[in-house]
C-alpha cells in the first residue's frame, strides 16, 4: 500500500492492477483467515466481564454464541452468495476497471469458502465447550477462552 500511494502521489505514476492486487491480497487475508483467528481466540471481544468468569460460563457464553449467533449468519451468507458467486463464474467475471486484474470470480469464491471455514471452526469450538460443559477435562490447549 505505501509503495502504491507513494508512486501515485508522489510520481504521478498508477496502475489498476496494482491497486486490485493490494485489494485480493486483503481480501483472502480476511476471509481465509477468519477461521484460524476463531481458533486462536484472537478475534475481537468486549471482556469486562468474560474474563473473570469460569472455565463453564465462558463454555456457555461461546457455545450459545456459536450456535445462536455465528452457525445461523454463516449459513445466511453461504446461501446469500451462492447466486452472486454462481452468476460471476458464469460470466468468468474480471475486473470492470480497464486494466484491471481479471479472475474476480476466484476473488468472490472466497465468500463461500469463508463460510464452510468458519462454520467448520464453530462446529469445533461448540464441541470442546459441549465437553467443557459435560465435566470433561481438556487439554489446556483446547480449553476455550
């Protein structure tokens, strides 16, 4: 990105492509790395309260919000996007920009595979905090939160 708005800016010099590309890249950062994020229990989160709660509570908080909350949008999502990812491999879309990078329909495959990742990774959260639940003990690694 510095090297983009520092030839634009700064030399006058601009290419489509180039800007796309920076784009893509962002793009598949995100979307394929949503999952591991999950996983890792980096995501973002307001824990005044969570924190200090136990080992069960938090299991119940998570397997609620995963159930409740994350299974139900991704499903939405994945189902949303079918026809508009459908439609752009049909076309074998690519940019509308002149100059532009073409694949655009890989770029939008993304959303789908975005949505079996992370409901794959909320099936497997639900799972330990399931056990957690259950009076399993977990590995500290699995443990959620």
């Amino acid at each position: 990105m510095f090297t983009i708005v520092l030839l634009r800016y700064g030399f006058n010099l601009g290419w489509i492509a180039m800007q796309e590309s920076a784009m893509y890249l962002h793009a598949a950062v995100f979307m394929l790395g949503c999952a591991h994020t999950l996983k890792a229990d980096e995501h973002v989160r307001v824990d005044i309260f969570y924190r200090n709660w136990s080992a069960k509570t938090r299991a119940m908080i998570d397997l609620a919000g995963a159930l409740f909350l994350l299974l139900p949008v991704n499903i939405f999502i994945f189902f949303m996007s079918w026809d508009y990812v459908a439609t752009s491999w049909r076309l074998l879309e690519d940019s509308p920009e002149a100059g532009g990078l073409p694949l655009v329909f890989l770029l939008k495959s993304l959303i789908p595979l975005f949505c079996l990742t992370m409901s794959l990774q909320a099936l497997a959260q639900s799972w330990i905090n399931w056990r957690v639940l259950g009076g399993s003990s977990l590995p500290s690694s699995q443990e959620p939160g």
